[in-house]
C-alpha cells in the first residue's frame, strides 16, 4: 500500500487497496458487482408471493364471513375488525408492491411479519391447520414458505428488474 487514500478521489475504494487480483481479472473493463441472473432470481422470488392476492381477494369478497372467522381466533377476538381488515389489506397490498418491486424493502418486511404471525398462530394455537380464509387458505406450511421467500427480499432489495430501481436511479 502505498499510503492514506486521498478522500477526494473520485475512485472504487476497493481499488485503494494494493490487491494484485486487480490486474486482468477482467478482459473488457470492470465487472459488475452481480449479474443480470441475480436480478432474474430476484424477480422470480418477487413474483412468487403473487398467489397472496388470491387469498386477500378471497377474503375481501366476503368480508362479514372472514370478520367473523378471525373473531374465533385468539388474537383476532379483541378487535376482530380491525385485525381483519389489516390481514386483507396486507395479503392484497403487500404482494403487489412486492412482485412490482415498489418500495420492496419495507413491504417485503412487513409481508414477512405477517406470514411469521400467521405460522406463529397456526403453530401454538392450532386448530384445524387452516387459517385466514377457510379451505385452500393459508396453513402453517404456505405461512412459512412464503416467509422464507420474503425475508429474503427485505435485506437484498428488489434488483435492477423492478420500480425500485427507476425510482433510486439504479440505487439499490
């Protein structure tokens, strides 16, 4: 090394460093910090939590029937409206922005704690294993699967394949 980096160069800090991988390790200019795949891969992810939206739009279609379902519930018998219309909105909403990939971090994070709410509920307070919507709803399974899958996405972000990335110029 040959010193203390001037703060006002303009260069990768990466390349301060007296590193001989620098040299040739790229044959057309410099590498890209990921490829065009990782931001193919995030968009699958991203688009995978599309069926929520099915389930919200179950439970918007009749809403008095979920009320009343959530309302049997545990945590949904103190303000069984308020917790309904919360769980609706979150299935219906948060997907979206996430498989769109508008303001992905904080929605995928919230769509993250509701599933690690639905699979807390379906694990320590079950009761027939089906929950939110009735048959062919949500069960602890799906809960955690498409916790694995939106977790994820609230640490990496979006990708460059997404509105996120127009809307922070290419930021991440």
């Amino acid at each position: 090394m040959t010193g203390r980096a001037d703060p006002e160069d303009d260069g990768d800090f990466h390349r301060e460093v007296d590193d001989p991988w620098d040299e040739g390790y790229a044959f057309t200019g410099p590498v890209e910090a990921h490829g065009r795949g990782l931001d193919f891969g995030l968009l699958l992810l991203r688009l995978a939590v599309l069926p929520l939206v099915a389930q919200g739009a179950r439970a918007a279609t009749d809403m008095a029937a979920f009320t009343a379902q959530v309302s049997g519930t545990t945590l949904g018998s103190a303000a069984p409206d308020v917790v309904a219309w919360g769980v609706m909105v979150g299935l219906v909403a948060l997907p979206v922005l996430v498989a769109v990939g508008l303001f992905t971090r904080p929605a995928g994070f919230l769509l993250a704690a509701l599933m690690a709410s639905v699979w807390s509920v379906a694990v320590f307070l079950p009761e027939d294993g089906t929950l939110l919507v009735g048959a062919g709803g949500l069960t602890a399974q799906s809960a955690l699967l498409l916790l694995g899958i939106t977790l994820p996405l609230a640490f990496t972000g979006a990708g460059r394949l997404s509105v996120d990335s127009l809307r922070t110029a290419g930021r991440p």
